[in-house]
C-alpha cells in the first residue's frame, strides 16, 4: 500500500485535494482528505497531470521522491537515534552539547580533529547517537517549516536553579507537535541553588510527569559542567530509541535533510546532509533542494574522509553547484543527466516562483498607493 495520502498528493501535485478527490471518483476510488492511496492510483492520478512516476518511487514535479513502497522488512536495520537539544537561553545546552561531544568523541577517536559541521556522533555502550549541534530551535523550526521531520528524540534541558521559562515552554511546544519524545535533563546539578524537585514540579503542568511519581516521563540530573549524568542521559537517550525501533534501509539511494550549508571560499559550496534512509556515496549525482551536482568529497564530524554514509549519519559534502538551504531535502540519483535534469527544474521553478512573488507584491504595492 502507499505512503501518500490524498491530501499529500494534492500538495505534490500543487492542486486542491477536491480535485484530486473528484478525479478519484471518476476512477470509482471513493477517498476522503487522509485517505492512502495505492501506489496504482497515485500513478494514474500522476499521470493524468502529466507528472513521470518512476518504477520504485514517486517523483514529483520538483524532483523529490515520495517513498510510495514500503521498505521490506528483510532490509531495515536498526539506526542511531538523531536527538536534538532545547531548552531556554543560558540553560546549557551548548555546554551540555560540547560536554557529550568530548567526553565521547576524543575518548574512542584518537587523533580525531573535531570539525564543526552542525552535527555529531557519539558511541555510548557500542551503540551510536547523533546529535544535532545547530540552536535546537531556529533548527526545529526552520526544518518543520519545510516539511523536514529529522529529529527522533528531544533533550529539554532546564536549569536546576532557574526552572521552567518561557522558551522551555516552546521547545515543549514544538516537540509535542512533532510528536518526538522528550528526555528532561535537569541541568547545573552542580550549582548550590539546584532545586530539581521544582523543576519536576513544574514540569507536571505540561503533562511531563516522572516515572517515580507514577508518570512516563525520564528525567535525568546532569552537570554540563562537570560531566555528571551525561553517561545516564545518553543510556537513558538509548532506551528510548529501542522503544522507538528507530529503522531504516540503508540498501537504497540515499535520502535525508540538510542540516546546514555554507559557501566557502577554497571548496565552493559545503552542505551538511543527514542521510535518513540509504547509502550516500562519493561520486553520487545528487539533487539538494534547489541544487544539484556529483558529490565531490565528503568529510565526516571528526573531519576525515569519508567514501560513504548510511542512515542517521551526517556528513558535510562539496560539489553542488549553489547553496541549498537548511531544512531542504536531497536525494541522491543513478544517473547524472537525470540529476541534472532534475536539479534544473527545481531551480527553474523556484525562480519562477520568486518571480510570480515578486509581482503579487508590486501589484499590491501599486494598489496601496492609489
Ligand atoms: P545555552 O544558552 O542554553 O546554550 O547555555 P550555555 O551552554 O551557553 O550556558 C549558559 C551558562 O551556563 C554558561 O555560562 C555556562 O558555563 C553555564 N552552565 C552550563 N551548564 C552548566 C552547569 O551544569 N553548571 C553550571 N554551574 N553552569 C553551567
Ligand atoms: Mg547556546
């Protein structure tokens, strides 16, 4: 069965669902908004608008793939969970950040450079996590915004001595609507004035209740500063992951999200992809967003060359021919001319979209000065 429904394939399409409900009747499928479709439908419906569907995927005008068939089961393995960190400004969370990425990362990678490319991972008991490393909400927000779901689990980190503030609240908020679990770190454990038990206390109003009094929710003590519970939060950040059954198919072209991109003076333009599902290869052509190219070099979070990527792996990659933008999706293709094709589209119709905008705005600038 497919993965869209048919509202998804109305926004792929960029028609009402009414439309794309009405076709349906006309080929007997009777589908409300949510409805799922047959990958059979999806592709007669595609084609009635005269949009390619490929053999395994879905392609839509922009060149994006929809998963339509589901992986096998056979082909999933298990991948690290990608956690992002939130919590109110001053709270800790660069601290706990740099914290998790040096007690962990210099200890097993001798010699390893950390590089700052907007992610990282750790080890923890032979088992991976990766870290989203960029200000845990502008990132939260700016990928939901496009549409890109990366991250499996959330640390709210809240400050022992200060308790829940008006962006704690938020990064509930958000985490909430994206439905990620959450793991309370209760932070400066270390301070004199550290009054966790509030901090429990308030937490209770939104629904964060801890497994001791009769809740669901981990709550784990740390000090960024010292290192104390950072070895808990991570098992803890683990256990959560195994309840998820976090999987994916790394047997596959890749497909993931990209966590940041720069233009950079010797390499040209540098994107930090996480792959989410398949292999991402040096040589790969590619499609990021607005861009394309052939993956040139990649270079992992500890800066070495890397030849490959699988599932829940960032990677900072050169060779696209502009910037994309953070929260943009990639996917990587077979063939080059197809690639390209692909990427010429998307750019062509983004700048046509900025173009239609551009003159809705003067027009209604003309109108305000009558
Ligand atoms: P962010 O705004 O959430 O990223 O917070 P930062 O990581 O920048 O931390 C804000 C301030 O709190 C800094 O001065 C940190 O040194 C301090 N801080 C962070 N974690 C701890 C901790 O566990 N204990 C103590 N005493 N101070 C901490
Ligand atoms: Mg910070």
């Amino acid at each position: 069965s497919g993965t869209l429904t048919v509202g998804d394939l109305a926004e792929k399409l960029n028609k009402d669902s009414s439309e794309i409900i009405k076709k349906l009747m006309f080929l007997g499928v009777m589908a409300t908004k949510n409805e799922d479709l047959e990958k059979e439908t999806i592709e007669l419906i595609a084609e009635d608008y005269g949009v390619e569907v490929e053999e395994e995927v879905f392609v839509d005008e922009l060149g994006i793939e929809t998963q339509v068939e589901e992986d096998d089961p056979d082909q999933l393995e298990e991948r690290p969970p990608v956690v992002t960190i939130m919590g109110h400004v001053d709270h800790g969370k660069t601290t706990l950040l740099d914290a998790i990425r040096h007690t962990k990362v210099t200890e097993g990678e001798a010699g390893g450079i950390t590089q700052h490319i907007g992610a990282y991972q750790v080890t923890e008991n032979d088992k991976k996590l990766t870290f989203l490393d960029t200000p845990g909400h502008a990132a939260f927000t700016t990928m939901r915004a496009r549409g890109a779901q990366v991250t499996d689990i959330t640390v709210l980190v809240v400050a022992a001595d200060d308790g829940v503030m008006p962006q704690t609240k938020e990064a509930i908020n958000h985490a909430k609507a994206a439905e990620v679990p959450i793991i309370v770190a209760v932070n400066k454990m270390d301070k004199e004035s550290a009054n966790p038990d509030r901090v429990m206390q308030e937490l209770t109003e939104f629904e964060l209740v801890p497994e001791a009094w009769g809740g669901d929710t981990i709550f784990v003590n740390v000090s960024a500063l010292n290192g104390e519970g950072i070895d808990e939060l991570l098992e803890m950040l683990l256990l959560v992951a195994e309840v998820e059954e976090l999987k994916a198919n790394p047997n596959k072209r890749a497909r993931g999200t990209v966590v940041e991109a720069e233009l950079d003076k010797g390499r040209g333009p540098v994107a930090t992809l996480l792959v989410q599902e398949g292999t991402m290869n040096v040589g790969d052509p590619i499609v990021v967003g607005n861009m394309h190219g052939k993956i040139r070099a990649m270079v992992n979070d500890i800066g070495r060359r890397v030849k490959s990527a699988g599932p829940s792996t960032p990677v900072e990659i050169t060779g696209l021919n502009g910037v994309p933008q953070a929260g943009d999706q990639f996917v990587t293709f077979e063939d080059e001319k197809k690639a390209r094709q692909f990427g010429e589209a998307r750019a062509s119709r983004a700048r046509e979209e900025e173009r239609s905008q551009t003159s809705k705005v003067s027009i209604d600038d003309l109108f305000s000065q009558i």
